[in-house]
C-alpha cells in the first residue's frame, strides 16, 4: 500500500501564490518547521526534526544543520523554539517524560541544556522571543485552568513574571521590540467574536495598546529589525497576505499575499522568514478480503483530513477538516460528513478542539473527542443535524475496523482464530482507519503534514 | 509626560503585572495617596457618618459582614456590598456590571441616595472647604478614587504559591479540592484564571425574583436574577455570600451549589454535583487556600498589608 502525496505539486502552488516579489525557499526537508525562530542576523534558523522530535538549527549560509537535542525517553521532544539576539542561545519547549512540557535553554554551537521551567500546573509552554539583552524569554504558558499566560521567564534562573492572563484564549504568536520596551501580541479582539487585533504591551506591564484593529483575523506579529514596524498576517480584503504597519502613525501596508497556513517566523534588517505549512493526513479508499487478509484494489486518494468514520448504515461518511488561518491548535476544525448523494456538508460544533470522532450508534450523531470553549475536556456528541453539543458521559470514541488493526505504519488483520496478518505497510503513519459495513470497503488516513521556510526579501 | 509618571506597582504573586488603566488616567502616586484618604474620608457622606471604607472594610478584604448594605442613616440596600479587591482587572462594576470603569463607578456611591446621599458639586465643595484638598474638582475624585482603588490588591495565597510551583503550599485535602473545583464542581467555568472570575453575569439560584440583575442592564430575558461573578480571592473572611448575602457560610455555598434546585432561568452550568460530604468539605478547604495578602496603596511593605 503506498501514499502518494503531491508535496512538490503543492510546492510550486505555493510558490505560484507568492509571485512576485519572489520569496525564496530557504528550508525544506525534515527539520523544517513552523515552530522554530530565526535569529536577528538571519544566520540560523531552527526547526524540528520530524522523525525523531529532536531541535536542529541550521546555519542558512552554509546550509549545515546542526542537531541541538539528543531524546533520550520515549515520549520526549522538542516542540517551539526561540534563538536569542546573540546568536549564543536557543530557548526550547520540552515534552517531557511526565508528559508536559518544560522549558529548556542549549547552547547553540555545544548542545549543553538545561531546564529553566518546569511547572505541571503551566504544563504547556511556548517560547516566541528573547529579550535584546538575552535575558528574558517572552513564552507563553498554558495553565491546567485553561488560561495563557504572557509571561518573562529569565533565562538565568527561570522566575518567572506573568504580565497578562487570558482566559481560554490565547495568542498565536508574540515578539519583542528591538529595544526590549514592547511586545507584540495578537488576541481576540472583544469576548465571543472571531476578529483577532494585534496588541503592544509594554514589557515591564505598566500599559498596553491596540496596535491593529479590524474585523479581520489579524496574527502571527513580528518586529521589524529597526522596530518600526509590525509584520502580521490578515485575511482582510482579497485574501490572506503579510501587512505591516508603522507603529508611530498606525501607516498599514499590504506586503505580499500569503497561503492559508503561513505563520511568520521572524524578521532581519533584509528578510521576513514565514513557514507554510502543507499537507497532512488525506483520506484513501480501498477494498479488502478479510478472509485472506490482503487488499483487493490500489488504495485510491479521496479527500484530506483525520479521523474517518463511516456511518452504521455505511451510507455516509465522516472526517476532520480543516478550513482557515493556521492556529497551532485544532479551533480551526470542522465535522465534514460526505451524504449519500455525494455532497459534502460540514458540521461545525461550537468547541475549541475536536481530537477525533466517530458516529454514534444510532446514525444521528458525532462523537467527538475534545474540549469546549472553557477546555474542558472529554467526548461530545454532536447533532448532525443542528452541529449543537452535550457531554455524552461513558460515550467512548471508537473505530469500526472490523478485525483489523494499526501498528504504525501497518495494516493488520487480527482475526479470532489464527496468527496476526500483516495485509498492508503505507509510506507515512496509519491516522484512523474504518471499515464499511459490508466488509470490503476501507477507508483510512496517513500522512504528516510538512513545513517550508521562505524568506521575502524586504528591500 | 503623565506615561513617565506612571507607577509601575509591585504586585502579589499570582497576579498580571499589567494593571489595565485608561490612558487618562494612568496610576499615579500623587492620585493614589490623594485617593486613599478620600476613601476613608467622612466628608463624602451627607451626614459626615460613612466614608467608602465604612462598607469596604479593610479587615474584611475590602467588604463588610453584612448580608446587605446600610448607608446612611441606616438605609438598607437590595444587595451584598461587594468586594473591592482586584477590581483593577474588572471589566464592569456592580454586581449588575451597569457601569464599565472605574472612573465612573466611584462617584456613584457617593450620589446614591441609599449610600452616601450627595451631589458631586456638594462633596467637591465641601471637600476645598476643608482646606484638606485644595483645588479639588470633580475629576480629581473620580481619577484618584480609581487609582486607589486599582492598588487594592489581593494574592500571594497558597493557592498561588501552588501554582508557582511550591507543591507543599496545600494540604492534601487542600489539593482534592482543587482538583474538584476544576473537574466535578465546575466551579472553574466561572471562577478562572488569577482573579478566579469570568466577570461574566450568572443565574446560580440564589435571591428572589424581584431583582433582575443583569436583564435591568442587557434588557435580556435570559439575564434575569444574573449577577456578575466575583472574584473568590480571600473569600473565606467575606462572609456572608452571594450577591443578597443569604448564605452564611462557605459550607452553605458549597451545599447550595451541590444542591443546585432548578429555578427559572438558572444558568445552564449549575447542575446537581452529588458530592460526598467529604468532597465538600474538600472545596470548602480548598476556597480557604485562597486567602492570601491584600495590599493597598502606595508600598506593599510600608505597613497598609492586611492579613
């Protein structure tokens, strides 16, 4: 069974989409990342090796790659990083063995690390930017009460300052000025609407304004080398594109367009680095003889998205899609169920994270793995009919795979009588599998999304 | 210039180092000292028998042990009198939210005819007679009452000390309730983040029916008996509760959330809890780790910290 992927076709789309100015691709290939950061001399770049999970930084004039982490549990990596103005340091987020993440700081050019901040109760952390000094790291902490919190986290001994807290929201990306006296956030702009502004605070919390406010999802700011200005991405107008605004008369200007998963990196006096991210799980239909455990037809691409169900009627089926702005997160998923005429209908629950689903017994529902709006966490069933939700208590999400199982990469056929059956090995990671009801047709997801760093040239 | 003059406020652990004021009216120390003795000024009442702390007691985190409030000449008010405790982080004021910041809701007590019963000319003048405040107006009250106000800061609980890290900071019957507050009590759906509010306007089931609460504000239906949630810093030494003051006790509010009798209106996250008696009283121990160090004023150490 192979996955055939269309990542160098999506390439050129992508490329297509920034015509004009050019950006140049200056990272593909396994470490490139969109949870990385560049530093201010445009010298590195770091990113996150898919296959192990390690922190590798890559020198981009010479192109060597240099990997900082070494994993030595099984459940640790690397996740977001951040390098400081000296080039010396690279502050990172650490899935640790007690499954949250710690934040660590490395010497670039050694490897040597050590934790500044463990702390379950913020047990996921993001750090976005050093201080000019290379003191403080600007990260955003993720309590267990489901807030985020902007906060100064020293990179000598790990206090830590929380200057903002924001309940059940959170900030996709934030950067600090140059000359360390601001910090550049984006938010929601008022409780309950989509608009999202980008902000200042002062670094030290005594004020904070409004730098960008429009009805659009305005994110991802980051400074200019000279502070002047900030770069964001907006979906305002025709489309997403890269803005930026002066700080010192709000002058807004559009820079470039920009592909629907762009997340800004970071800036130099010559270039805005941003990673697009692309691909990910898609969707493959094929025919199986459970009685001999082997795949009947090539499997055959049907769509993208995570998580199939087909339902107990076997007569539609249900995924997780994806529509809008890259978000770090899952808020940006929607239920897509495939009727029996063919059309596509998307169901979109008000919860801010959808993990996984599957139909529930009777045809009329979705369950779904998640949290709501106030992240709390557990399975919901969704109405297919009016996307409305409960908590559906001893409600387990499951698949209907029949006799069959994944390991991995592989298919296996795990019959009643009889040795396991190994029926089929894809190219990338089995998502989910479901078996139709009448026992032939199967549908599964595979794939990894893949990121590409650009640099548009800003001169 | 005044940007320059901003006071840049130490403040309890567990709180946002951002206190949100209005660009006209950023914390100044001159404002904080000037609005310190105004709240603790007579001459705001018409009969010279209540300043503002007379009802926000500072040994009573800034609240008084009534169920309802008594102004002047024992007037009695409809409502609790709220805490004023990290009102710095609030969003609107009152336990109805009527009002959205704090320049405007501290002249409003001072003009209640069931409060302090005086026109805001009359204070002002009588204030510049006194010769205490020279050059007084009507927006000096307001900006330094407010400022005051926003340095009255409560944190550094063992709750926070908790969060910050130090697993010792609660007890273990302390840490299960914790857990229940955040899981089977869904207290903190409305309780959240470091103030433990939402500052959102909730129907829990408690008062009668004549005061409409958040509805005489929003003019909906669904806001009808709602009242904004508050802050559980220190709530331990703020008995009674509620918005009516009709519970006496945390382990009556606890009860009356376990309980949670239907009612119109109720807000849909209040549902029956079926606690044990031991988790109960595990919540109960948990709302005590709450209270912490309240600061007021200028200097957390010059001697104004309450405990």
């Amino acid at each position: 069974m192979a996955c055939y992927n269309h990542l160098g076709l999506l390439r050129w789309v992508l490329i297509l989409l920034f015509a004009g100015t050019s950006p140049e691709g200056v990272w593909t290939g396994p470490g490139a990342s969109h949870l990385g950061g560049v530093s201010r001399d445009g010298r590195l770049i770091s990113g996150i090796d898919a296959e192990s999970g390690n922190l590798v930084v890559r020198n981009l004039a010479s192109g060597e790659e240099r990997r900082v982490t070494h994993k030595s549990g099984s459940k640790e990596f690397a996740y977001f990083s951040a390098i400081s103005p000296d080039s010396k340091w690279i502050a990172y987020a650490w899935f640790n063995d007690d499954a949250f993440y710690d934040l660590r700081i490395a010497n670039v050019q050694t490897g040597e690390s050590r934790t500044l901040f463990r702390n379950e109760e913020a047990g996921f952390v993001q750090p976005c930017a050093f201080s000019p000094d290379s003191k403080q790291i600007l990260t955003l902490l993720f309590r267990k009460d489901n807030i985020s919190q902007i906060a100064l986290i020293s990179a000598l001994d790990g206090s830590v300052r929380v200057l903002k807290s924001l309940n059940w929201v959170y900030p996709k990306k934030m950067d600090f000025s140059p000359d360390g006296r601001w910090i550049a956030y984006d938010n929601f702009a008022y409780e309950r609407t989509p608009q999202r502004d980008i902000f200042l605070l002062a670094a030290d919390g005594s004020r904070e304004v409004r730098l960008v406010e429009n009805p659009a999802e305005d994110g991802f700011p980051v400074f200019s080398a000279d502070g002047a200005r900030v770069y964001f991405l907006s979906d305002r107008e025709d489309g997403p594109a890269v803005w930026s605004i002066t700080v010192a008369n709000r002058k807004l200007e559009r820079i470039h367009a920009a592909a629907t998963r762009t997340i800004l990196l970071g800036a130099t006096r010559s270039s805005l680095y941003y990673a697009v991210r692309h691909g990910g799980a898609e969707i493959y239909r094929t025919t199986i003889d459970l009685a001999v455990g082997q795949l009947t037809t090539r499997p055959e691409k049907i769509g993208e998205g995570t998580s199939v169900s087909i339902s107990p009627d076997g007569a539609q089926i249900a995924w997780l899609a994806r529509y809008g702005t890259e978000n770090f997160g899952a808020d940006s998923r929607y239920i897509a169920i495939r009727k029996p005429d063919g059309k596509i209908a998307a169901v979109t629950p008000k919860l801010a994270h959808i993990e996984k689903i599957s139909w529930s017994g009777d045809g009329k529902g979705i369950l779904a793995s998640g949290s709501d709006g106030k992240g709390r966490a557990g399975v919901y069933r969704v109405d297919v009919a009016t996307a409305s939700h409960a908590l559906a208590e001893n409600a387990p999400v499951e698949e209907n795979a029949g006799p069959l199982r994944v390991k991995h990469d592989e298919l296996w056929l795990v019959a009643k009588t009889g040795e396991p059956k190994r029926v089929a090995k894809a190219a990338t990671p089995i998502e989910s599998i479901a078996l139709h009801p009448d026992g032939k047709t199967l549908l599964f997801t595979a794939g990894r999304p893949r990121s590409e760093v650009f640099a548009l040239n800003l001169q | 210039m005044t940007i320059l003059l901003a006071l840049q406020l130490a403040v309890p652990l567990g709180l946002d180092a951002l206190i949100p004021a209005p660009d006209s009216n950023p914390v100044r120390a001159d404002r904080v000292a000037l609005g310190k003795r105004l709240f603790f000024d007579n001459d705001l009442s018409r009969n010279r028998g209540l300043s503002c702390a007379t009802c926000h007691k500072p040994d009573y985190a800034f609240t008084d042990d009534l169920p309802l409030a008594v102004g002047i000449d024992q007037r009695r008010g409809h409502r609790r009198t709220p805490t004023i405790v990290n009102r710095a982080y609030g969003k609107s004021f009152f336990w109805d939210g009527r009002i959205t910041t704090l320049e405007e809701q501290v002249l409003l007590p001072i003009q209640s005819p069931e409060e302090m019963d005086m026109t805001l000319s009359g204070v002002v003048a009588r204030l510049k007679k006194s010769g205490q405040y020279p050059g007084l107006a009507v927006s000096d009250l307001s900006f330094s009452l407010a400022s005051y106000v926003r340095t009255i800061l409560a944190g550094d609980s063992p709750y926070d000390r908790y969060i910050a890290g130090d697993r010792t900071a609660l007890t273990s019957e302390q840490l299960a309730g914790l857990r229940l507050f955040r899981g089977k009590g869904n207290c903190v759906t409305c309780h959240v983040g470091p103030n433990l509010t939402d500052e959102r306007f909730h129907n829990t089931g408690t008062g009668g029916t004549e005061d409409p609460g958040r509805a005489k504000v929003s003019g909906k239906v669904e806001d009808q008996g709602a009242f904004k949630t508050p802050t559980l810093r220190d709530v331990a030494r703020r008995a009674p509760y509620m918005h009516d003051g009709s519970l006496a006790t945390l382990d009556e509010v606890v009860e009356h959330y376990d309980q949670a009798r239907a009612r119109p209106h109720l807000d849909s996250e209040i549902r029956p809890l079926r606690l044990t008696a031991d988790e109960r009283n595990a919540l109960v121990a948990f709302l005590r780790s709450l209270t912490g160090v309240i600061q007021e004023g200028m200097n957390k150490n010059a001697g104004s910290s309450v405990r």
